[in-house]
C-alpha cells in the first residue's frame, strides 16, 4: 500500500506504508438492556485501518505544504489518514431472551434497515434455517464499509472485515448481516458513489457472504455464519 506527496529535493515521493488496525467498541448496557426497548443502545463497533501522519515525518519532514498536500488526496482526521472504516453494531442473543421479545421489534426501534435485519432474523429463528443460528452468540449487523477511493482495488474493505471478525471480535459467534447498496463515500468528496448492488453482491461473496432473496433490488441483503465467513 502507497500514498504520494511531492516535495521541492526530490520531486514526486511514493511511499510505501503499513497501516494500523483501530477498535472503538461502545454501548449504554454491556449486562443486560431495559425491557422498554427504546431505551437502550446496542453495542457500536468502529474499526479503523488507519496511518499516522507522525510515522511520515520520522523519515521526511512534514511540512505544512506536504501536509496540505496529503490532506488533499486522503482523508485526515485526528493526525492520521484514514484508509478505511467498518461500522458495526451488534445484538447479543441473551440479551433478547432475557428481553423476551423478537429479533424485529427489538431492532426495529433504531431504522428501517435494522428493521428489515430483525425480522429475516426471526425468519431464520422460526424456520430453523442453520443447526446453529444465535445460540450463544450474537446479531452482527455491517451498517457501512468505507474504503478511501484512492486505496481501493486491493480488497482492503474485505480484509477488513476478516481481521475485524478474526482478530478483533475472537470470540464471536452467531451470524453477520449486511445490505448490498451504493452508497456516497464518507471518506471523499467527491461524489463518486460506491459499486453497483451486483457488483457489491460479487465483491462480499469473497468474504462467505450469500444472497438471502432472488428479488432484484437496489440493496441486497446478505448474511453468513461466523464460522463459516472466509478467514
């Protein structure tokens, strides 16, 4: 992986860097939640795979111009490029027990999506779909994947995913959801929207993902076992 600034010695630098990996995990209820369900929160997982620009200026000197340079082309924020960003929220499966109440009307109180999540949950629950489905596990819900439009073409969303579920959340359990969608960058301004529905289906196939519906539509729900995702 590379980033690219100019300076006046030496002309157009390319550089090669070795990001890092940050969690940010954080929730009201870490024991069990209220039974009124509007007044919890779900636990909120953000992953960063980030470089800091500290780690360019041991070997260069930062200055201002260079810096203004690498603030153009990427996306800095707090002294660091980000280079992509994972947004999870997750759903303890005994949390809802002890709650008594269904996957639907526990997320159906944050958004539409987590709406639609909750009841294809219920669905698997009822249907018995897996041998095992949230049994002393949890619901993993994949909000938004972000890669910088600079770094991607080298799955970087995808190895994120896998380290995030392989290293970072070890002991997970249960099953991941997401929904296939274009979407508008956070990272960019630019107003290049991510992939196309098809090509997104094609791109989280690689990490175990499968197409719940047949149904063609612009966002395209997936979902796949922990211990089955491609890790």
């Amino acid at each position: 992986m590379f980033i690219e600034f100019e300076t006046f010695e030496n002309g157009l630098m390319k550089i090669e860097i070795s990001p890092q990996v940050k969690l940010v995990t954080y929730g009201r209820l870490f024991e069990f939640p209220e039974i009124k369900l509007d007044e919890y929160t779900p636990i909120y997982h953000s992953i960063k795979l980030v470089y800091p620009l500290d780690l360019i200026e041991l070997e260069y000197s930062l200055t201002e111009e260079i810096e203004n340079q690498i603030k153009a082309k990427y996306y800095v924020e707090d002294n660091q490029i980000i280079i992509a960003s994972l947004d999870i929220t997750e759903f303890p499966d005994d949390w809802k027990e002890e709650m008594e109440t269904s996957w639907f009307n526990w997320l159906d109180v944050l958004d539409g999506d987590h709406a639609i999540i909750g009841a294809r949950a219920d669905q698997i629950v009822d249907e018995d779909v897996y041998n095992e489905h949230f049994d002393f596990g949890s619901l993993y819900y994949i909000q938004r994947l972000d890669v910088h439009p600079n770094f991607r073409g080298e799955e970087i969303g995808i190895k994120l995913i896998n380290h995030t579920f392989k290293y970072l959340l070890r002991n997970a359990q249960g099953i991941v959801f997401l929904i296939a969608k274009p979407m508008q960058s956070k990272l960019s301004e630019s107003q290049l929207d991510f992939n196309s529905s098809s090509r997104l289906l094609k791109y989280y196939k690689r990490c175990g993902f499968k197409r719940v519906t047949k149904e063609r539509s612009k966002s395209i729900l997936m979902e796949v076992q922990v211990h089955k995702m491609k890790i």
